[in-house]
C-alpha cells in the first residue's frame, strides 16, 4: 500500500473491525486503547492492544491491524521527534489524559484538540531520573572556632550558625542531626564544654573559663563537668 503522508499532528477516535489492514507511514502513530482489542503485527511482532493499553507505532514500520470483535482507539498521528524518546507503552498518568482526549475528539473541543498532541507526549514519556543536587559542605572545624570565638561576645544562635554556612536554620539542623546525631542545641553545649575544659586543663579558673566558653555562672559550668564526667 502507497506510504501515508500527514502535513502536521492529527488526533482522532478510530473504530477498527474485522477487515484487514496493512499500511506504513513517515510520521509516528501512537494508539491507545479506549474499547475492545487491536491485533497488530508490527515489522513481524504481534501484539494486542486492550482497553488502557497503548503502542507507539514507529515511522516507516509496516504493521497489519485488525479488530475481530471491534475495538476502538485513540490515534495520534505526529511527526514530533520526541515520541522517538517514549516507551511503548504509556505511563499511568497517560490513560486518564487518552481517555478525556477521546471524549473531546468525539465532542469536537478545539482547545482540546489542538493542545492534546504535546499533553499526550508529555503525559507518555517517563519521568527523568534527576541526579540528587550536589550539597553545600559544611567545614564544621572551622564553623566551631567562630562559634567557640563568639562566647564572650554575644549568646551563639542557630540562626548564626547556619547563616555562616548558608543554609536556613532548618536546614543546618537536618545537617547536624545527619552528620552526628545530634540537635543544634547538643551541638553547641558539646562545643562549650569542650571549650570549658581545654580552658581548664590549661590552668584557668572555673570563673574565668565559665566566661570564656559562654556558661551563666561557674556553677553552670561545673553542673555541665559533672555531667560529662
């Protein structure tokens, strides 16, 4: 049979019977099942298509059809080089588009109709699989020596820390609880006291060194030292 030509994307109901047909074309047909069973035989394969299956026919493939029971079809007639990337099988997500598609072929929707081609085409291909955003590193050293420099100045917030790293505070919180299993809050007492007792070892007074590592009063400190301990 003479090759099938068609000018731009057409999208149309087709109902198919029992009487043979075998054709090609230099466009791709994309078929979705809406009634009954298509038999094609695509270059040699068979296969059905059923009710909410689909098949993307290739340009220049012959394929012979037939419906013994009846069947009906949506058909899209497209020359958009994209359907070169679909499966050939639709997605979930295209059956419920097919299906509205038909029905306003049937009714006749010019907004439908003319917008329907690139929604099926987008509605068929499978969702791209993203590589995970590459994430901003946090050099925790030098993010404690800022805030083991600040004690004496002013009360450490979160809201400092992570404005330092560049991410909100809710971010550097999920940071922090990833990387040790820890709140902002331990964190930063785990820093203190750390601080507390390098200050100590070195020979400082509990008041001096409860000053320098941000703690209330020597006391708290020394609450904290026996805690730890």
């Amino acid at each position: 049979m003479a090759r099938i030509a068609h000018p731009s994307s057409h999208l149309s109901v087709r109902t198919y019977g029992a009487s043979h047909g075998s054709h090609d074309h230099a466009h791709f047909q994309i078929l979705v099942g809406l009634e009954g069973a298509l038999e094609l035989e695509v270059a040699g394969r068979g296969l059905r298509i059923g009710a909410g299956e689909g098949y993307v026919v290739p340009p220049g493939e012959r394929h012979d059809f037939e419906a013994r029971q009846g069947a009906r079809c949506l058909v899209l007639d497209s020359h958009d080089s994209g359907w070169a990337m679909a499966g050939t099988a639709p997605t979930p997500a295209t059956l419920a588009l097919a299906s509205y598609l038909a029905e306003a072929c049937s009714r006749g929707l010019p907004r439908a109709q003319a917008m329907g081609p690139a929604l099926l085409l987008e509605a068929w291909l499978p969702t791209p699989i993203t590589s995970p955003r590459a994430r901003r590193e946090i050099d925790w050293a030098a993010l404690a020596d800022w805030a083991s420099g600040r004690w004496t100045l002013d009360r450490v917030e979160v809201a400092d820390l992570a404005a330092r790293v560049h991410l909100s505070p809710a971010q550097f919180a999920a940071r922090c609880r990833e990387e040790f299993g820890l709140s902002t809050q331990q964190w930063l007492r785990g820093l203190q006291l750390d601080q507390a007792r390098r200050l100590r070892a070195q020979g400082l007074p509990v008041a001096e060194a409860a000053r320098r590592s941000g703690y209330r009063s020597p006391s708290a400190l020394t609450a904290a030292l026996r805690r730890r301990t």
